[in-house]
C-alpha cells in the first residue's frame, strides 16, 4: 500500500466516500484509479477498487432489474443484537441447517447445492446475549472473480462482525477451508490474527478527530497520522491503532481496502461415520491458529458449544447498568469491546453522557470493594455493573 498516493488521488477518494449513490460513485471510483500510479505498490489498492466497482455495476443491475418487476435479491441485513455473524461456507456444509437448528428462523436445508441464493438470518441465544447468524449464499471458486453472487457473498463477510467458517467432514475439510480462505484472501478479508489493527470510524459532520493509540506506531507518530486523515479530508472520525503500526497499514485502513474478522470453524456432520479422520486433518492443519467447533447440526450434538466459542472470538464483554436512584440492574448488558473504558460506556448509553460524566461505581468480583469510585479511564470487563454519575 502506498503511503505516497497523489494528493489529487486523495481527494478524490474522499469524495467517493462521501458518496453513497452507486451511480455517482462508481464514475468517482474510475476517476480515483486514473488518479492511482501504476506500479507494484498500488497493485493491491487498484484492485480493490476494482472490485468494489464491480460491486456496484452489481448493485445497479439490482436495482434496475427491481425497477422492471423482476425482483433482485435482498443482500444485506441489518444488524441486529450483540453481534453480526456471517457463515461463509461451501454449498451443503449445512449452513441452513445450522440456522434452522439454533434460531428461530423458518429456513429450508436441501441436498440441492447452491440451494441458498440470499442471505438468511437468525436470532442465536447465548446466556442473556443475542447474537444474529447470517447464512451467507454459498462461496466457490472463483467467488472473488464476480462468480455467480460471489460479491455479495464477500461483502456480507466483510461487513459482518465475525464470521463462522463452515465446514462439513463428509467430504475433506481442509479442501474446504483453503478455499474459503483463498476467496476471502482476493477479497482483502483475513481471519488471521493481524500484528496491527487500525480502524478508522467515520463519524458525523462535527464530531472532529479523535485517535486512540492502544499499541504503538512503529515509523511514525501521531501528528503524522492526523495529517494523513487530512490529507485524505477525514476531519470527524475515531482511529483506534492496536499493536504495532505503521503508516502504511494505517493507510490502508482508510481505503478498507484489509479487515480482519475473528472466525470459529465450525466442522459439521459429526454424526457421520467418516467424520473423525476428517476432523484430524482438519485440527492438525489449523494447529489451533482457530478455535474449531465441531457439531452436528441434524442431531444438535455439541451445538451448545458455539455460543461460548462465538463470545470468545468476538471479543466482547457485557456491562450492566443501573441509575443512581435505582435498585435493580438492566436486565439487557451493553456490549462493548474488550478494553474498553467507562468513557466508552458513557458514550454509548448517550452521546451527552460522556461530557456530563462526573465519576462512575463499579461492581465487580476482581474488585477488593464494591462498589469503587471510579473514573472515565477505568478499564471495564465481562460481567461489570456500573451506575455512572453525571454533573
Ligand atoms: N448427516 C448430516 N447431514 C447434514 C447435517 N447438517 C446438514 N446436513 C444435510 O446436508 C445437506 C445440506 O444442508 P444445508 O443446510 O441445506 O446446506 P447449506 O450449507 O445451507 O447449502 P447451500 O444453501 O446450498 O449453500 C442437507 O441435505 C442436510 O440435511 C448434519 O449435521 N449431518
Ligand atoms: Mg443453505
């Protein structure tokens, strides 16, 4: 990734972020790469922009052939509870049928391949939390390429907040999986942990520019980073930089062009014979690089195990809240990252309540007393409850 793109290029960029017409920003898109030079260093950004191009060509043929009567398919799905979950996988891994067995959504599971031909999506329960599991339209070779809905296939994946990687151990898993992977890899979405992760939150008109340095920036600092943003005209947004980074990888955050999702393999069809050699290939060649979870979705054998498995890969925790005045705690935690601070709970419960927060008390088991006093950097984890003081 070019840490040195023309300044017109970025400029240009930013309009097409600001774009939202898939019309206007696909014409801004085709200026954008005109503006890219050509050489080893953009190879990666001039194909993602093509990608996101095709996308969009995509995306109007949609809404064309939905103008003329014949329907489109409805390809994202608005997010819903704790987390969104993608499960990517090939046709027949039962990907339906994992739905069927853990929600409470109306879905057909058929030995027909590619049966599945728009995402579906099911509410999953895990203890007092709700995750939302999408069943996205089977990948394939040549996914990636624009094959069949492959597009919107990775889009899916790339939007959702973790994904579960669906194989099934009646045929060899780790065929399966290098596919998935291969297909997600051209689309610039890896599951593998990053050394560095830097998100790039745009906000609203106003809100200015807040950088949260959480690791470390290895060939520059943070003056350099604000001028990047600048340079690209992101004026109001929240970077958050974990572990090592370094300008190239920040920006390369603003373009989206890499995401990292955290995965569980799920490995289906344990009730089949056959099923154990094929699970051994499969645990030996992941080497615990991820967590596998292996199930059977026609016999429900081990599917509690998910939940547990999803929670940790996510890596997110529950905060209950309560009103000063108040004897009970909310019922319904808030979901928050890991690491995350009162100031961040603040926020979400209301965008005033940060600036109004005055301390917070903090119940919790870590805690030699509780409730502590505490203030806005207090570190939060799993299972907090907290009642936060205003001025
Ligand atoms: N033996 C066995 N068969 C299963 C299991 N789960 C699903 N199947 C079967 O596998 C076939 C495919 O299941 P689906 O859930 O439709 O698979 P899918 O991944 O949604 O497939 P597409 O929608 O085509 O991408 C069906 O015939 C299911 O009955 C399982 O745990 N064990
Ligand atoms: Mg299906």
């Amino acid at each position: 990734m070019p840490a040195n793109l023309p300044p017109e290029a970025k400029h240009k960029w930013a309009e097409v972020s600001a774009t939202k017409n898939p019309k206007e920003k696909l014409r801004l898109l085709k200026e954008f790469l005109s503006l890219v030079p050509k050489h080893k260093g953009t190879e990666k950004l001039c194909s993602q922009a093509k990608k996101k191009m095709a996308a969009l060509r995509r995306e109007i043929e949609e809404k064309k052939s939905k103008k003329t009567g014949r329907g489109g398919p409805k390809f994202f799905i608005e997010k819903e509870g704790a987390a969104q979950v993608a499960i990517i996988g090939m046709t027949n891994a039962g990907k339906s049928s994992l739905i069927a067995a853990t929600t409470n959504a109306k879905v057909e599971a058929s030995p027909n391949p590619y049966f599945t031909r728009e995402p579906v999506p099911g509410m999953f329960d895990y203890e007092d939390i709700q995750f939302q599991i999408v069943e996205a339209p089977a990948l394939m070779e040549g996914s990636a390429d624009g094959k069949a809905w492959g597009l919107q296939t990775l889009a899916i994946a790339r939007n959702a907040d973790g994904l579960i990687l669906m194989v099934s151990l009646s045929q060899d898993p780790v065929r399966q999986l290098s596919l998935i992977l291969d297909e997600m890899e051209k689309a610039r979405i890896f599951v593998s942990k990053p050394k560095a992760r830097v998100e790039v939150e745009k906000k609203f008109m106003g809100a200015g520019l807040r950088t949260i340095l959480i690791g470390k920036l290895v060939d520059c600092n943070l003056k350099d980073v604000k001028e990047l943003l600048k340079s690209c005209r992101i004026a109001d947004a929240v970077v958050r930089i974990y572990g090592e980074a370094t300008i190239d990888e920040v920006e390369e955050a603003i373009f989206e062009s890499t995401v990292y999702k955290p995965a569980v393999i799920v490995a289906n069809k344990i009730d089949l014979d056959k099923h154990r050699t094929n699970l051994k290939k499969l645990e030996d060649y992941i080497e615990k690089q991820l967590p596998v979870v292996s199930v059977s979705c026609r016999t429900s054998q081990d599917l509690d195990r998910l939940g547990e498995a999803l929670f940790k890969a996510l890596n997110i925790i529950r905060v209950y809240t309560k009103e000063p005045n108040e004897r009970e705690f909310s019922k319904r935690p808030f979901i928050l990252k890991k690491g995350a601070t009162i100031y961040d709970l603040a926020k979400n419960i209301h965008s005033d309540f940060s600036k109004k927060f005055s301390f917070a008390k903090v119940w919790a088991k870590r805690l030699v007393f509780s409730p502590q006093k505490v203030g806005s950097t207090f570190a939060l984890e799993d299972r907090d409850t907290v009642e936060i003081h205003t001025k």
